[in-house]
C-alpha cells in the first residue's frame, strides 16, 4: 500500500518491510521496483520515494525524483531534465 500500486490496480509491494518502515522510522526511504507507483508520498514521519524511472514496458518517461538532507529534514523536488 506504499506506491506500490499497478496497472490492475493491484498492490504488490512486500508487507515485511512495510512492517520495517513503520519499526525503523527513516526519514526516508527509496525504492523502485514497482514503475507504476512512481512519486512521493509520506508514510507516518518517513518521505516514500518510488524512483522507477521507467514503465513497465522500460520506457524512461517518468522524471527523476530529487532529494536533499538539510539540517536533518528530507527535502524532494522533481527534475524535467
């Protein structure tokens, strides 16, 4: 339930580490194995990256995420370029 979602609507990510986000707490984490679910979004204190540039069928349309720790606080953005 973590971007994690695909074309059928399905959820496909792993609840074991689910269970470890919500256990460790990060200010972040990133991850991509699931294209669809691409973007950023917040899961409690932790910023969820899903960075898969690219569909399913490997075309690299989506925009890399950008982020930078600042004085212990996660900052994102998006990059066109």
């Amino acid at each position: 339930g973590l971007r994690d979602t695909n074309l059928e609507g399905e959820h496909c990510g792993c609840r074991e580490l689910r269970k470890a986000i919500q256990r460790v707490n990060p200010r972040a984490h990133v991850f991509g194995h699931i294209h669809e679910g691409h973007g950023i979004s917040r899961f409690g204190d932790t910023k969820l990256f899903n960075a898969s540039i690219c569909t399913r069928q490997y075309q690299p349309i989506n925009h890399p995420l950008v982020f930078d720790f600042i004085e212990g606080k996660v900052h994102e953005g998006t990059r066109a370029d």
